[in-house]
C-alpha cells in the first residue's frame, strides 16, 4: 500500500518539499513521483521524512493526536494529552518556546526582502595609483556604540558621541599612516553595538547593559560611520573587503548590517563583503589567508584548528595564514603549527561591568599590512590617547 502524506504538510514545507508532495498527489507513490522528477525515490522518500518531523517540532503530528501547530519561529517543548476511558482524546495542553535559530533564520529573510528596496550608491572614483602586492587589514572589534561610562566609576567616559568621534579619527590616522595598497579589509570583529535591541540585555545571558541611548538612535549613528568609513577606505584602496562579524552582543544587528551594506554598495565592483552568517569568516590573498572569529564560541587557544578544517581548500592554497579574535579587550597572540592566531584590544572605555571585574587593559586598534608573497610585512598602532 502507497505511503499516505497529509496534504497539511504544505503548511510546514518548503519549495522543494512541495514539489514532491504535488508530484506524489499527482502520481499516487513516491516512487512514481520521483521517477516523474528524475530522482530516486529515496531523495523524496527522505526530505518527506524530515518534513513530517519538522512539522512535529512545531506541533503538528496526527498520527500521534497532535493537531496544535505553533507559530513559525517557536517550536514544541511539550505535549501533554488527556484521554477519556475509550482512548479517545479529550484535553490538550501544548508548551512552546521560541527557536533561535529558526528566528534568525526569518530575521535574515526579512532584512533581505527589505533590502529589495533600498537606494544602491553609485560607484566612488577610486585612487589613481596603489601597491597591488600589498593589503591593509583595519582591525576594530568590541567599539560598543550605545554603552555608558562614567569616568569616576570606570576610569574613562564613553557614550555614543564619544564613540562616533574616536572611530572617525582613528581612520582618519590609520588611513593617512598605512601604505598605498590597493586592497583592504575592513576586519570589524563585532560587538559593534552594545545592545542589541530595545531591551538593554545581552542576548544570550541576559546580562544587564548601561547604555546612553535610544536603539534607533545607535542603529541611525552606527549606518551612519559605517558608511563614512567606507567612503574613506575607498578614497585610498582600489578594492574593499568587508566583515561584519557574528558576536555575542549584536549578533541580530550583524545580520542586517551586513545585508543592507552589501546591497546598498552591490553596484560598486571595487566593494565586496562577506555575507555568510557563519562565526567563522575568510579571506584569501595572494599565498595569505585571513580568518576573523569574534571569540565568542572559540578561544585563540583552539579556533586554528576550526579555520583549516571549514577553509579547507583556501588553507591548502595559502603558506602564510593569520586568526583576528576579539571579545575579552586585550592582547593575547598564540602561534601553533597552522597559523598565528591574535586577540585584539578595543578603543572603548570599559563598561562598570569590566571595571568592577578588574579587567583592565590597554585601549588601541592595528592596521596590519600584508604581501601576497611574503605574509605580514608591517603593523600600525593608534591607542585611544592619541584621539583625543
């Protein structure tokens, strides 16, 4: 006897899934239906199989008197059924909760359907000559726009004005300091916004957040520099490499950062950014290869070996192969036998967090340079004293 599938499977399916499905209705079996669509019957057999357990996580399973869907982006914690003398049914009590990762996943979808109608720049006129050996790679990572400090209780101020002006000033330096190459990566590590959202909480932990403003007004300053320092990076590099990396303080806001910057800049050929939502981001130059990972999930004492397993192929290509980390605002640099993983500073100000805990350090940011035949060449550091 044919498989039955429940046509309420088309709730739960994707594009693919429902090809099957109209195919199976079409041609009574799955295995006439995957023979109708040039498959073995297994692949069909199998992603049918995925959807009807898909379709339980969020409640939906018949067989099993489940019949109570929640909504997409939660999912099923528990199902407690009452049944009568007869075994027949008679109350039933459904406990969701959120799926984050479904959630993120129709957050990414979101920011890209929006991104639809967003204006897209015209292309800038780039510099006239630069080093095609050579790449600047600007390091930022943890700026933490949004956050409040208080000098008295922390050692340093820091609110968003603070913020914007030392962020335009250390490009400013850096630009005119590092050499004429014609390639750059703008490495920005993340913790870029301090919240993420209306709720001053970190995401995970719920810790929380002295912030000094309003959300929208952080998301209308934060576009705003990014922007800005675009525009500078592009007056003196040919070509631009972006990474918005995944972090633990604004991993929401990396995903439509990173959206909305690449489709507003897709019409300019000397612009590329890295969209993938993955922690773990590359980049290859010449025999050089350039991973960033906030450092969030790995630590500089065991992310190599994650960098040349998931960049298999660039890690083999390459000789010279060198890890950028931030999230605990100080040096730490560990050289193994695959490549040189860094750890970097940041130039906020601690939070009351950071300065009650007694993590102190040094507030600066790198220009590295690299060659495409020879690995790191050259480094330029600008602390904080030296922007104010």
């Amino acid at each position: 006897m044919a498989r039955q599938y429940d046509p309420r499977l088309r709730e739960f399916a994707d594009s693919r899934e429902r090809e099957f499905l109209e195919a199976i209705e079409k041609h009574g079996k799955p295995t006439h239906a995957a023979k109708a669509l040039g498959l073995h019957h297994s692949v069909v057999i199998r992603a049918l199989d995925s959807l009807e357990k898909r379709a339980a996580k969020q409640g939906y399973a018949p067989a099993f008197d489940m019949t109570h869907a929640v909504p997409d982006g939660f999912m099923v914690k528990g199902v407690s059924t009452y049944y009568d003398d007869e075994g027949k049914p008679r109350a039933q009590w459904v406990k969701s909760a959120v799926n984050a990762e479904r959630q993120a996943e129709i957050f990414r979808e979101a920011c890209a359907a929006m991104a639809e109608t967003l204006p897209r720049l015209a292309p800038l006129p780039g510099p006239a000559h630069g080093n095609s050996n050579l790449l600047n790679c600007y390091v930022i990572t943890d700026f933490h726009f949004g956050a409040l400090s208080w000098k008295e209780e922390t050692g340093a101020s820091w609110d968003i004005d603070i913020a914007e002006q030392m962020i335009l000033k250390w490009f400013e330096q850096a630009i005119a300091q590092s050499p004429d190459a014609e390639t750059a990566v703008f490495a920005q590590i993340s913790d870029l916004l301090h919240a993420d959202g209306i709720e001053a909480l970190t995401p995970a932990s719920k810790h929380l957040l002295d912030v000094d403003t309003r959300f929208a007004k952080v998301v209308r300053a934060v576009i705003r520099i990014i922007r800005t320092v675009i525009d500078m990076l592009l007056a003196k590099h040919k070509r631009l490499h972006i990474i918005m990396a995944d972090a633990n303080h604004d991993p929401v806001s990396q995903i439509w950062l990173r959206e909305w910057i690449a489709v507003i800049y897709e019409n300019d050929p000397r612009v590329t950014v890295d969209r993938s939502p993955s922690p773990y981001n590359a980049y290859e130059f010449g025999k050089v290869a350039l991973f960033v990972h906030h450092g969030h999930k790995r630590k500089v004492t065991n992310v190599s070996e994650v960098f040349a397993a998931q960049f298999r192929e660039m890690f083999g290509r390459t000789k010279y192969a060198y890890a950028h980390m931030g999230h605990l605002h100080s040096i730490d640099v560990k050289e193994n036998n695959l490549m040189v993983v860094e750890q970097h500073r940041t130039l906020a100000a601690p939070d009351a967090y950071a300065a009650r805990g007694g993590w102190i350090s040094g507030r600066d940011a790198k220009v590295i340079t690299y060659h495409r035949e020879h690995g790191e060449v050259s480094r330029i550091t600008i602390n904080s004293n030296m922007l104010s």
